[in-house]
C-alpha cells in the first residue's frame, strides 16, 4: 500500500513546505474551505491540528486557536465527519496533530481506522513515547497504513535519532529549537551544526524543520539545511485577520514560497 507521504518524497527533495491549521477554525466548518484553497496555492502537504485544552508544544497563538476550535464545539468525532470528502478536495499528503489523551478517550485502533478511512497519510502525536508507540500503535499504524512521526530538537541524542529513525516512518519533525511553537527566534547556531551532524547519520527518513518558521527568509533558511519546514502560527494569524480565503491564502503561500 503506497503512502503519499512517501510518495511526496519520492518525486520532490527539497523545497518542501508544509502548512498547519487548527480544525474547526477559525469557524467549525472552516477546515475543508481551508484545504481546498491550499491545494491549489502550492503546498506540498498539510497537517490538521486536532484541538485540545492543554496542548503543551504549541505556543500561545496555536493554543488560542485550539481554544476557539473547543469553543465552536469541535469534537474529534465531528473531525473526523468533515474529512470524510477531504480526498475529493486534494491528494496532497494530510496528517493529523493531536495529543494521545485524546486518541485514549477516542479509542486507539477505532482512531487509526477512522485516519485511514478519511484519507490520512501520517500522525504526529509530541506526547507519544517511543517505547509506547512500538508496542501498541506501531501495528495499528501498519494494519492501516498511517505513518507516526517524531518530533527530535537540537538537544536529541544521536543514539536516540537513529532509533527514533529505524522505528518510524514518513520524515522527522526538527524543532527548531526547545521552546513552543510560533517563537519567531532565528535559527541558532547549534541547529545548524545539529543538522550537520544528523546528515553525516545517512538517515532514511528525510527532515524537515518547524517551530519559528514565520515567513519567506526563514522557510529558505530551512530548506538550505534540510528538505523542507512546517509553517503554522503564522498561518494561524492569517486566518483570524482573513475575510477572504480565496484571496488571502494563496497570496501567504506565495510570500512564504517567492
């Protein structure tokens, strides 16, 4: 079974440029309107947050949108009722980002089913231990298909990225550095030669880089040194202050990518 995280892969190496939203915002059924404009304005693939009341590795600006989300009434259930027509709006890679108190609540294998059934490609979930993925996700993610990714930061041991690299598959997420999302910091310079190192390892897993990336300097920045960045709090912003999807996203892509 071919995966499109794989397949993105596959076909392109660098340059790529990954966008975040918060389901169900900045309206509960903003979520597939936002997708569809996304797909036709140059991005290589998307990552739904999914909201939650405590989400620890989002900053403030992620966080008040989870919030928002929590406040229109989505629920991972109602999610997952507005994706069942996600892939006759694109065929771009989509993952989810969640936290695993959620997945428990929803149930687990019913929760693998659901992503594959809707059409998801991969999860991130920052609070899912190695150990604890291996034993009781890691089949479910092969019954159904669905890559689980990890995120590593500067401060990763290398021993700990080749394991996390042999166990997981799609790309690794590199925080830029250890703080929350959407800190808008410069790369700093042990990123760099943290990336250095991780390219003398000869993963098989190709890296991309979040946290901080808020515009076109940083995204060149992140594609120098890996294959392509995630790009979410300012996203964010640009959906609250939009009164026009259609106008307004392709134009945020365009800057983020010229």
């Amino acid at each position: 079974m071919k995966n499109r995280i794989d397949e993105l892969f596959k076909t392109k190496k660098e340059n790529i440029l990954s966008i975040f939203l918060t389901a169900g915002y900045p309206k509960q059924t903003d979520t597939l309107e936002i997708i569809k404009q996304l797909d036709t304005s140059g991005v290589d693939m998307i990552e739904i947050g999914i909201p939650y009341s405590d989400p620890l590795a989002d900053g403030p600006i992620i966080q008040q949108s989870s919030q928002i989300a929590l406040e229109n009434g989505v629920t991972l259930k109602n999610t997952f009722e507005q994706l069942q027509s996600l892939r006759s709006i694109t065929q771009m890679p989509v993952l989810l980002m969640g936290y695993i108190n959620t997945v428990l609540q929803f149930g687990i294998e019913q929760f693998y089913e659901k992503c594959h059934k809707v059409g998801i490609d991969g999860l991130i979930l920052p609070d899912l231990p190695l150990e604890e993925f291996n034993t009781i996700h890691k089949p479910l993610a092969e019954k159904f298909n669905i890559h689980v990714v990890f995120l590593i930061s500067p401060d990763t041991s290398t021993e700990r990225i080749k394991l996390i690299d042999k166990h997981s598959n799609g790309f690794m997420y590199l925080v830029s550095s250890n703080s929350t999302t959407g800190s808008g910091k410069e790369f700093p310079k042990h990123l760099i030669q943290k990336v250095e190192s991780i390219k003398q390892l000869h993963l098989k897993n190709p890296l991309l880089i979040g946290f901080g990336i808020k515009g076109n300097a940083e995204f060149k920045q992140a594609c120098q040194l890996v294959n392509g960045a995630i790009i979410g709090s300012s996203f964010i912003q640009l959906l609250a202050s939009s009164s026009n999807f259609k106008k307004d996203i392709p134009q945020f892509i365009f800057n983020i990518k010229n």
